[in-house]
C-alpha cells in the first residue's frame, strides 16, 4: 500500500499530517511525503518545516494520493505551476484513490480530475468548486475529498477502513484517542455567529 | 507569546501539530520547534520528519511549553536522557504555561514537575502517572495535559482561550473547519470492547 502525501511552501500542516497519523498505523502502508524538490518544506507560517524524502522525479505511481491545502499563497503558487498539476495527473492514472484535505481539492479540479464531481473543501474556499459538497468527507468514485484542515482526521480513518478493514480502522480509532471535545463547538460554518468570527480571522488571525 | 514545541526522535506527529496549528493563528505568537540537536527529527514510523529550527542551546525560556508524545522506543530515549529532562526544567522555570499532549506528560512527570499534580495522558500509559486523571485535557496550576495524540487539538483551543480571550479561539476553531465527526465512535476506551480492539492494535498495527 503505496501512500503518496504532496507537500508545497504554504501547506497546512494538519492537512497532511490528520491522514497521515492514522494511516501510517496501517502495518502493510509505506508513505511517502513528495515535493517539487525534496527537503524541508515550509508551512504557511514559517513555523515548521515538514520534510519531504522525495520529489517528483522519484514517484511516478501510487495506490493512494493525499493533496493538502494551504494558505492563499501557496494555494495560487500550486495552481500556477503546470509541473505540479502534470504531476497530479500522472500519479492520479496510477492510484486506487485520490484524496485531498481542505484546499487541496482545487489543486484536483484544477488538473482536470474533478469535472462533473461532487468534492468538499474549506468551507471559506467553496465557491471555488462548481460542484461544492458540505459534507465534511464526500466520495465520488474513487475521489475522496474533504472538508477543512481538521476533516483530514475524519477522511484518513474512512481510507483506514477501506484499505485495511472496519475493524482496523476502529483499533487505530481508538490507538489515536479520538474521541473529540471541541471546546467552543464552533467549528460548524453554518452558524449564525460564522460572519462576526469571519470578521475576526480576517482582522486578528495570522494568514 | 513565545511558544515552545520540544520534538525527539520517535515523535508522533500529531501529538505536536495538533496544538501548533490552532496556536500559530495567534498574531502574536512565535512558535519554535525545538530539539537536542537541531535539524530533522523523525516520527516513530520514520516515514516524517518534523525539522526542529533550533537546539536546546539556542533556546532558555517560553511563555509556553508544548512537551508531545510518541512511540515507546522514542519514550525510553527521552526518559533516560537526562539533558532533556534538565532542559525541561529550565524552560518551565521560565513558563506562564506548560502543557503536554499524549505520552509527553510522562516526561514532565519524570523532570519533577508534575509532582502531586493530576495529568492526563494518552489512556494506555496511564498506569505511569501516580495522579492519572482521566479528563482529556487536565489543567492543574500552570500544568496543562492532555489525553492521547488527537487530544492535543483540543487541548491547543483551550490554550488559545487562554492566551488570546474565546473570542478568538471560537474563530481559530471555525477556521480549523473543527466540527469532527469521528467516523467509528471508538475512541474513548472506556467501551466494553477496548479488550478486542487493543487485541488489534498489539497484533495488526505498526508500532
């Protein structure tokens, strides 16, 4: 089980890490973390590099491909780079699935590989997709697209289950300890509350 | 806000971008990862490495201390180390916050500081702590402790509240898209069929 995670400047680290920590518990996977150029690859803030051991030249197939997203820099530097989207499609041919976290769906739909499909993305990105799904995972055919940063927690223990079984993905369920307890119970952009936090992330958070 | 993110060899990943991601949207922290030797520092599997920008050397005090979990060979490593644990100590000398996620607590308990404190930890090490609390984030003087590897999400929340007022750590949760829907229901360990499902975890799972 051959499991290619893509890593660029600007990507969110949660996106890429939520599948990965459950689905690297999978005895029989081997994942690889890819880059343009391998090595250290920094996240939107510039607080953590996460290493990628190979780039593109070195992966030219996969049985799973996880896309993250990232902030608004990276997301337009991706998408105006053909050699990135050459590359998705040349490994999306390859695999049994296609996965994407957060924004990474744009990078799918812009390398052609979500026309006429149903995906889910960040919610504040979902005007992007012609064919938007609020779900928080959405499957079409053998496109697994996700909701926002921590949905990849959710789609990684759904892959789990397809690849390697119910009961597997129920030990590493629970190996994880995920029994979540979001604190403010915010999370859920259809709020009545989302435009004045809107206007918070806009005016106080780092992008 | 200077945040501090100890990483060593045999990390689990999750344990140290769970609280990362939400804390770093802050526009006043500075997070820093940090390791005996800077450079990159391997998760468990080795399938990842974190890179730790700087060294215990370069780095005498915080506002917070984040202290993550990881693998058991990782675990004996740091618990046998006394360098780490001296390091520990100077830097919570100098926090408003010191906070662990999953096994992590482990080593705060073995530098001295969680002496007569509750803390959590991730649900099977629990026999390790004389004053094992079960709550998923146990918050105990200035000691902030989490449950298990995904914990360390919920546990970065309430360290923003903290830090940065509710307000802004509803926006950080709803910019996180953190609304979970664990897709199994299997991570509290309480179930009536935690036996079986560690059966799995001993016998199918990597380590």
């Amino acid at each position: 089980m051959r499991i290619v995670i893509f890593l660029f400047d600007g990507v969110t680290a949660l996106d890429a890490v939520g599948p990965y920590e459950s689905l690297a518990r999978i005895a029989t996977s081997e994942v690889r973390f890819v880059s343009r150029e391998a090595g250290p690859v920094r996240t939107g803030d510039g607080f953590l590099a996460l290493n990628a051991d190979a780039q593109f030249d070195d992966i030219g197939e996969a049985d799973l491909l996880i896309v993250p997203g990232g902030n608004v820099r990276g997301i337009r530097a991706v998408l105006g780079d053909p050699a990135t989207l050459d590359w998705l499609r040349v490994i999306d041919a390859t695999t049994r699935w296609t996965a994407s976290v957060c924004t990474g769906s744009l990078f799918l739909d812009a390398a052609g590989l979500l026309t006429g499909r149903r995906a889910s993305t960040h919610w504040r990105a979902r005007a992007m997709l012609a064919n938007y799904s609020p779900e928080r995972v959405t499957i079409d055919g053998k496109y697994w697209t996700s909701a926002g940063v921590s949905a990849g927690i959710d789609l990684g223990l759904l892959l789990c289950a397809e690849i390697a079984g119910r009961e597997v993905a129920e030990a590493i369920e629970l190996s994880m300890q995920y029994d979540p307890q979001p604190p403010f119970g915010t999370g859920d952009f259809t709020s009545a509350a989302t435009a004045e936090r809107v206007a918070i992330i806009e005016r106080e958070l780092r992008r």
